[in-house]
C-alpha cells in the first residue's frame, strides 16, 4: 500500500528532525572532547543550552544540576538569556556573560532540607515537572536574583506562569523553563539525547578536578623543594664563608701579633738609643740636623703603623665577630656589635659618597644566633648601599618596643616598585635593577628572622629610598627545629 503525501511528508520531518538532534548531540560531544580543563565544562552547558533552543524548546533559561552526595553538595549552573539584553545588570561574579545572548551562573550549595524532593525523584530516576504561577515565580526565583546581584528582575520572573521540567541523568538532573500551563511531553525525549554527552562531560570535569588538584599539590611540594634546596645551598654557602672568614681572621692573627710584638721592640729600640746618643753626646745629637731628621721620620712611621695596626686589628675583630662560629648559637648578645661589624667590613663600598648614620638605643642583650643575625645585617645594609647611586645616606635606627628590639634601616636610594615588594621574599627573586637584585638573598633573610621568631618588613617609594625594620624578641623562646 503506497503511502499518501502527507505521510510521506511526516516521515521527511520526522527524519530531519532526528538527524538534527544527532548534529546537535555531535556539537556537544565535540565540545566536550575539546576540554582542556575543569573549567571548560561551561562552554560544554553554554553550548547545550544553544542546542535545547533549536530544538523547538522556546527556554530564557535552563539549570543544569550535578549532585555530590559523597561531598553533600549541588554543582548548579544556570544558563540563561544575557540580562544585558534588556537593559540589566549584575553585581556577582557568580553570573558569567559568555557573549550577547547568553550568561551562565555557577552556585555551588550544600544539600539543604529544600533539595530533597527533588533528590527523591531523581534517586528514582523519573522525570517531575513543577508548573508556577507569577506570584510563586517571582517568590522562588527572588533568593537567585539577590544571589547574583541583579539590578532587577529579568522578565521572564513572573509573567503568565511557567512550567519547569527536570529531566534526570546518571548525575544529576536537567531543568528547562518554559511558557505553559501543563508539561509538554516531547521535552523529555528531547533532552535525554544530550544526557549522554553531558554525562561525559561531567565525568571529564571530575578527571580533570582530580588532576588539577595533583598539580597544585605537586606545585606545593615542587616550591617547597626548591625552598629547602635554597635554604640547603644558602646554609652550605654560609658555613663555607663563615669557616673562610674565621679562617683568615686565624692566620691573620698571626703575622699581626709579630707585627706588634717588632712594633713594640722598634719604638723600645729608638728610645733607647735616644738616650744612648744623650749620654755619648749630650749636647751634638740635640743639633745635629740628620739626626733630629732621622728621629722625625721614625716617629711618623711609628704613628702610621700604629695607626695601620688598629685598623687591621679593628679589622680582624670584626671578621671573627661576623663568623661567631666559635660561640653558642643561640645567646643573648648585643646586636649593635653585628651592626658595626658589618658596617666595618663594608667600609670600602660606603666610601666618602655615603653617609652611614648610627642612632642606638640602649636596648641591652637580645636573644639570638649572632652568625646569623650578622649575615642579615650585612645582607641589608650591603642592598642599601648598592640601592644608592652617586651620594647618599644610609639611617640606622634601633630602639625597643613591645618586649622587642627593633633595627630599622633607612636609605635614599632608587627604592623598590609596587608590583615587586610582594615577591621580595620569593626564592629566587631576581628583578632587575640596582635595587632588586637580590636572588636568594632577601627569602634567606626572612627565614633567619623566622626561626627568631621575630619579623621583617619592607615599605619603599620609587625615587625615595627603602626602609626595612626588623624586629626580634628579647627573652629567650622555645626553638622549633
């Protein structure tokens, strides 16, 4: 029996419109096998929501529920009309324009006592519409407006009544919103043809939370290895330094002391043969232009060596003070000492173009590792010196507050840009410019000050200089190593 037009007709259409929906299912499942992170399940929702549009389903908006119950949560995501399309705007960041037809929300909520209905129906996998009037849409819909912050109410809130049909899947459920007065039925057999792709996209989603997760752990361990393998590399560079300078002041010593002990038998030897030659020849040697010459010029070279002697002495004294590798490591000891030892050592690079201004506060013993807090104070103040170009000053200032002593240091350099002094700290910071070239060196001075349990703090204005205060307790506390 050969079929009449009109049925042939149906049966066209009826094609056409399956071979749409498979198009559409394809469109979807290609967006989902283009994801390349957790976020990319919106555009997966985005683009569904295009699809449900062209299938006949006249829908302003459309939620698409994911259910958790291992973490009691709901991962909800709205998609909607762009609100901008009628003149509205939002205040949450919650509501995302994805261009100018389309905005997406994301709540994610714990399941709360107003969810279980609609997680009764979809334990038992069945489809359940829920038909409103206006005043019941505007009522239900009013805590989602505050949420994102709408200037005010999209049209399709109210109006002459909708009808919701939620469509469930492996996890979760698909909510559609439409005009009507009774629930159409071909919506279900509309949706469920995208369940499947939306299924995977969730499942991708999870994989890629999983892995995202890992990374930011591995990152974490990552960061802190190379932490501890500064920390490692900086501890060996100190030690090594600390045993060089202890080293040199030792062998230093030794020359130093022949040179005083000579020292003190020249100048016993020329008073002696001053009075000799005052005994032989009292009154020739007191005329006796050569004489008196040679005698002039002995002294002057007493007085430079001497002079040359306290410097070297000075010199020395401050190099086993800097290392202190022959004392406890943690003692109550005088700060100020650490300070000027530095300063000593750095007097070649302070020159006569830099001006170092000491204001100490009697502030007595501090707790604290010496060698270290010496390495910090040298650290600081040779950054201050190199921050400085031509002539300028550097203030040290020391005073005591709050059961701490406080160092603060102050120089009329370049000073330190507002983006960089949030990573002064990092490990490996190395900007460039006089002022941030700093490496290792600033994240090595943090952690001292840390295992003192003190604190450290950087302020900085470009073209005026950088001040930095350290503050350390004084009482001795509970190491934690």
């Amino acid at each position: 029996m050969s079929k009449t037009k009109e049925q042939l007709q149906i049966e066209l259409e009826n094609l056409l419109q399956q071979r749409k929906q498979e198009q559409a299912v394809e469109r979807i499942r290609a967006e989902v096998l283009s994801m390349r992170s957790s976020a990319d399940l919106l555009p997966v929702i985005t683009v569904m929501f295009r699809e449900l549009s062209q299938l006949d389903i006249e829908s302003p908006g459309c939620g698409f529920f994911f259910v958790d119950e291992d973490k009691n949560s709901i991962l909800w995501y709205s998609a909607l009309e762009n609100p901008r399309k009628h003149g509205i705007s939002w205040t949450s960041p919650d509501l995302r324009e994805i261009d100018e037809t389309t905005a997406v929300a994301t709540v994610e909520a714990a399941i709360a006592e107003d969810w279980q209905e609609d997680l009764e129906h979809w334990r038992k996998g069945e489809l359940w519409s829920v038909m409103r009037s206006a005043e019941e849409d505007l009522a239900v819909m009013r805590p989602f407006q505050e949420r994102i912050g709408l200037s005010r109410p999209l049209p399709f809130f109210g109006g002459d009544g909708w009808v919701i049909t939620n469509v469930p899947f492996a996890y979760g459920w698909v909510g559609i919103r439409y005009r009507g007065t009774a629930p159409d039925p071909t919506v279900k057999a509309k949706i469920e043809k995208f369940t499947e792709a939306l299924s995977l996209g969730y499942l991708r989603n999870l994989d890629f939370l999983r892995l995202e997760e890992q990374n930011r752990a591995l990152e974490t361990a990552l960061d802190q290895l190379k932490e501890a393998q500064g920390q490692l590399v900086l501890q060996e560079k100190m030690a090594a330094l600390g045993d060089l300078v202890a080293g040199v002041a030792h062998e230093m010593n030794t020359p130093l002391g022949a040179i005083h002990s000579i020292h003190d038998t020249l100048i016993r030897a020329i008073d002696s043969l001053k009075r000799t030659l005052a005994e032989v020849l009292p009154d020739e040697h007191k005329e006796h232009r050569k004489i008196q010459a040679a005698f002039h010029v002995m002294a002057d070279a007493n007085r430079v060596i001497t002079s040359g002697t306290e410097r070297v002495t000075s010199i020395v004294d401050s190099l086993r003070n800097f290392a202190r590798l022959d004392e406890a490591e943690f003692q109550m000891a005088d700060i100020h000492e650490g300070i000027d030892s530095a300063l000593t050592l750095l007097q070649n690079r302070l020159g006569t173009h830099i001006t170092a201004i000491k204001n100490y506060a009697d502030i007595g013993p501090t707790y604290c590792s010496p060698g270290q807090l010496n390495q910090v104070f040298m650290h600081l103040l040779k950054n201050a010196i190199e921050a400085i170009e031509g002539s300028g000053e550097i203030e040290i200032n020391t005073f005591q507050a709050d059961g701490k002593a406080w160092v603060r240091i102050r120089d009329t350099g370049v000073g330190i840009p507002p983006e960089q002094l949030d990573h002064l700290f990092d490990f490996g910071f190395n900007e460039t410019g006089a002022r941030t070239r700093m490496a290792f060196g600033l994240a090595m001075d943090y952690r001292i000050i840390q295992e003192h349990h003190g604190e450290i703090e950087i302020e900085s204005q470009v073209g005026k200089g950088t001040v930095i205060t350290v503050g350390l307790p004084q009482k001795a506390f509970q190491q934690s190593r």
